[in-house]
C-alpha cells in the first residue's frame, strides 16, 4: 500500500531541494528553448517517429534515433559558440548553409550507418546470419 503522506512529503522535499517551484519552471523553459521551442520538439518528435516507423532492426531505429538528438545538440552548441565569441570580442564564422543533400539524418541515418549497410549488401550474408546465408548444417545421424 502507498503512503501518499510520505509520498507527498518525499515530492516537496525534492522540489525545495531544486529551489522551488519557480526554479523548476525556469529550468524547464531554458530546456524547452535550447530545443527550439515547441516546434523545435516537435519537428524532432516527427523525426523519431519516422525513424519508428520505418525498416531496420531496433539497434538500427535506436542508433539513427540517437543521432537525430545529436544533431540537435550539435546545432545548440553551434548556435552558443558564436555568442560565446562575441562575448569574448573575437568573430566567429558563419558557418555554410546546408542543403538537404548534405544533411546525413534526412533519411534518419548517418553517413557511417549508411556506409556500414552498403559494406555488407556487398558482403553479402554469411553462414549463421538471421537473413540467409544457409547458417549452419545438420548431418543425417
């Protein structure tokens, strides 16, 4: 059975510790503006989902997934160099427009990912993979 008592008292504790609950709103909205905003959240949100949705195995989805959050706190940090240079009174290059042919996640996967997929097309599959190759045979006994 829950002790909603100490429950709640647990819940306050933590709260106070995070130095209430306006601190916490503030940290909140700092995380939700590094993002990008809502639509920033949700333009990722649909990339994850096509991700999902998509062929590949689980650690596939899971490494292309992983590389769509890359990718954005990539851009965050590029977007704070610049700031940080004008703060410190050196310029910082701009750096070059991307175009959707340069952009290594517009299927979901990186350039490596991609490059390790065509590797083994080329391979083909050997005996013991899941997908063919024959695996491993069985005398008559």
């Amino acid at each position: 059975m829950v002790n909603f008592s100490k429950l709640a008292a647990s819940a306050k504790k933590a709260v106070d510790k995070a130095g209430g609950p306006d601190a916490i709103k503030q940290k909140a909205q700092k995380a939700l503006d590094d993002a990008g905003g809502t639509d920033g959240l949700k333009a990722k949100a649909g990339d994850i989902g096509d991700i999902a949705k998509g062929k590949g195995s689980v650690s596939d989805k899971a490494k292309a997934a992983a590389g769509v959050v890359k990718r954005d706190e990539d851009e965050a940090a590029a977007a704070e160099a610049p700031a940080a240079a004008a703060t410190a009174g050196t310029a910082a290059a701009a750096p070059a427009p991307e175009s959707a042919d340069d952009d290594p996640d517009a299927d979901g996967i990186d350039e490596e990912e991609r490059e390790r997929r065509r590797r083994r097309r080329r391979e083909g599959r050997g005996a013991g993979h899941r997908h063919g190759g024959g695996g491993h045979r069985h005398e008559n006994r």
